[in-house]
C-alpha cells in the first residue's frame, strides 16, 4: 500500500470530520512564513490530542516542543475557561511564533510559553512546585522523550495523560544493530513506562499524510 493512499485516507477523514479552522490555518501559514519546519501534527492528530485532553478533564496541559504552535491551539481548545496550557520550547522564533497562534487563537491569556531547553523548564518547574498537570505532549528532541517523561511524570496528576509523539520512526524503534540513538532512546522510553508502577502505556502504529510512525499513551494510574 502506498504512502498516496494513506494521504489519500488522510484527506478524506479530515474532509468528512474536522472543518476549517482560520486560527489553525494562520499558526501553519506563520510558521512556514518564518521559515520553521514542516513537522507540525496533523489535523487529525491535532484533534486526537484535544479528544485525550477532553477525556481526561484537563485543566492544566503541558507541551513540550511547540514549533509554531499547531498543536499547542488544539491542546488549549480542550481547556475549560479557567485551564491553563504551558508550552515548553527551545527555539526563540518558534517560540515567537507559538505565542503569536495561540495569541491569535483568543489564548494569549490562557497560555504561556517559556523558551529554553525543555529539561531546564521542567526542573524550573519542578523547584516552583507547578502543576499539577493532566495532560502532557512530549513533541521535542525525540532523543530525551526518556527524560521528558521521567521530568514530567511528577508533575501530573493521578489520572492524567501522557502522549509522546514519533516513537515508531519508520519501524527504525526496533532496528537494535542500527546506530540510532534516537531509537535507542525511545525504546529506553518504552522501557521507563513499563517499569513505572505509575503508568499504564502503550504504543499505536500510524500511517498517513506524515508516512509511517506511532505514537505512545499512557496513563497516569492512582497508586
Ligand atoms: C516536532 S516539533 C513540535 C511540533 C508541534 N508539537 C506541533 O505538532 O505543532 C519539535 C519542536 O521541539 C523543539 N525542541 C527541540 N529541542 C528542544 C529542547 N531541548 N527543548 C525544548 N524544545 C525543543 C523544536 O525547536 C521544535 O519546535
């Protein structure tokens, strides 16, 4: 099968279930205005994560990697009036360009986002007890999904999500002799969930406009 019918299929479901959406478009057409990189989600995914984000009743979302800020609007679409998203991002003009969407979006005062190294973020966050999180998209430099897991996990809340994009890469996740630290690294991510008593994980194969990949969820499980 090929990767024009999987966009194909792409196409047809986002025609059918998920309408224009001027904010979305804007945050896409500003970053490919600033020169940022063609690797947002997909409107699809886009939507999957607000859906996760609804069903866990998150008042607080955590993004770690934002781009342009495609998917941080959808995340904060899921927000009751008094939530709050905090996006985590290295790159000043992504940065720029994600608090300009969500401005533009009608969440300038819902959400923030802190530029720097998402590690340096996390422990900030961590000394400043914030938090507590229910929802949490880890969508940064796939080699340290490891330790964004293991940074955020205590500041999630029982009952909370977390969704880690990009994790399959072309099946290359279980290519062991290959020298890819990249999939070394996700598959001590996949390791990480499995051991952690507190979460409940599992990892979803995808195709579709962006090719062949996958996504982890896991739950956050009340001890
Ligand atoms: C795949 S893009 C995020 C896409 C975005 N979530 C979306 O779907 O619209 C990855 C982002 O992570 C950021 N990033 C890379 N390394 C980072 C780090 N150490 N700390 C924070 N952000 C980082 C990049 O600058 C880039 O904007």
């Amino acid at each position: 099968m090929s990767s024009e019918r999987w966009r194909a299929v792409d196409d047809y479901t986002e025609g059918v279930l998920i309408e224009a959406d001027p904010a979305l478009a804007g945050a896409l057409a500003a970053s490919a205005a600033a020169g940022l990189a063609d690797i947002a989600v997909t409107p699809s995914q886009g939507l999957l994560l607000n859906l996760l984000a609804r069903l866990a009743r998150a008042t607080g979302i955590l993004e770690i990697g934002s781009l342009g800020g495609y998917s941080s609007i959808w995340l904060a679409r899921a927000l009751p009036p008094e939530g709050r998203l905090l996006a985590l991002e290295l790159d000043p003009e992504c940065a720029r360009v994600t608090a300009e969407s969500l401005a533009g979006a009608g969440f300038g005062d819902r959400a923030e986002v802190r530029e720097g190294p998402a590690l340096e973020s996390l422990a900030r966050l961590q000394r400043e007890g914030a938090g507590p999180f229910q929802m949490v998209f880890i969508d940064a430099d796939k080699r340290r999904t490891p330790d964004y897991f293991q940074a955020a996990l205590p500041l999630m809340s029982d009952g909370g999500v977390i969704v880690a994009d990009n994790v399959v890469r072309d099946g290359s996740l279980v290519d062991e002799d290959a020298d890819d630290p990249t999939a070394a690294a996700l598959r001590r991510f996949l390791e990480l969930a499995a051991a952690e008593p507190r979460v409940s994980a599992t990892t979803i194969q995808t195709v579709g406009r962006k090719g062949y990949d996958g996504f982890t969820v896991a739950l956050v499980e009340p001890l």
